[in-house]
C-alpha cells in the first residue's frame, strides 16, 4: 500500500513493516503508541524504524494512519483520570468551585 509520510511515498506492506521491526526492543510508550505483534512501540519510533528518517520529519499522526490502513491497533494516548468526587458536606458553591479545581475549604 502506498503511504506518504513526509511527503515521502512508501511502498508498505503489513508483512513487511512486521519483519522491520521485529528484533527492535520498544522505547517506553508515553502517548499515541501501535501495537506491532504483540508489543506496543510509540509511533514516533515506528515511523523512524520503517522510513529511517528524523522523527522531527513526520507527524505521528502520518503514521497512525498508515499504519491503520495497514490494520495494525494504534492507540492514541491514556485516557485522562476522571476528577475525584468532591466531599458531600460542602456547599452546592464549594461543591462547583472543587470541581473546577478550586482547593477545599480547610
């Protein structure tokens, strides 16, 4: 399948960009990331590896979609932890301004 990543075209196939990066030892995942075989690589990595260009060449939203055209599961980041319930005790005011993350009333 023809993908453009940095305005470079590239000729990748799922089999081919499986045999690329098998052997390479993932770098922690800290946001979008893609699941290659069994292990997650940040996309970053992943579009250095299969077009050996500079990561500040490409946008890793270049190679989410590739690789989603591709069929490999891309994850886009963690999911932001829901604000903790304010205390029942405090005023319908105190309850409103703790969850727009105002300290509580001590």
């Amino acid at each position: 399948m023809r993908c453009v990543i940095a305005r470079f075209p590239f000729d990748l196939t799922k089999s081919g960009v499986l045999e690329t990066m098998k052997g390479v030892k993932p770098e922690p995942v800290t946001g979008q990331s893609v699941i290659i075989g069994r292990r997650h690589y940040p996309v970053k990595q992943v579009g250095r590896v299969i077009t050996r260009q500079d990561p500040r060449d490409f946008t890793a939203g270049e190679v989410l979609r590739s690789m989603a055209q591709l069929g490999f599961t891309c994850r886009t980041g963690p999911e932001p932890a829901a604000p903790a319930a304010p205390p029942a005790a405090l005023s319908p005011l105190q309850r409103a301004s703790a969850m727009l993350g105002a300290p509580l009333p001590a």
